[in-house]
C-alpha cells in the first residue's frame, strides 16, 4: 500500500542529498530508521563514572546560560 507524505523542501534535499542512485526514498527513509538507536538502551550506561557525569552536568549547564550573564 503506498500512502503520501509531504516533507518540507529542506527535508526532501536532505533526503535526496543522502540517496544512493539505486535507492527510492522509502529504501533511504527505512535506511535511517534502521540506523537510530533507541536512547532508552544508554539509561544508565554511566551510573558508575561521577566525575564525568559532573564535567558533562557543568558543561550543559554553561551551554544554557545567557550570553548576557557571563
């Protein structure tokens, strides 16, 4: 069955941009879909390493802070 989807000009030449010659768009967009990962597998992946997870809490906590306020 095939059904229609309407993308955005940019996501249509980000698709196409990333199709290989002999791929139709839904072999590109199963492609993608095939390649993510599900982010519930890294729950707790870094439970055990406390200093990095202060470093990374720190550097996400600066990255949020107005530019103003530095």
């Amino acid at each position: 069955m095939v059904k229609m989807v309407s993308l955005s000009n940019k996501a249509y030449a980000e698709l196409k941009d990333i199709k290989n010659i002999d791929e139709s768009f839904s072999d590109v967009i199963l492609r993608l879909l095939k390649n993510t990962k599900d982010i519930k597998q890294f729950a707790g992946i870094l439970k055990d390493h406390k200093s990095e997870l202060d470093l990374m809490e720190e550097s996400i906590t600066d990255d949020r802070m107005p530019a103003f306020l530095y």
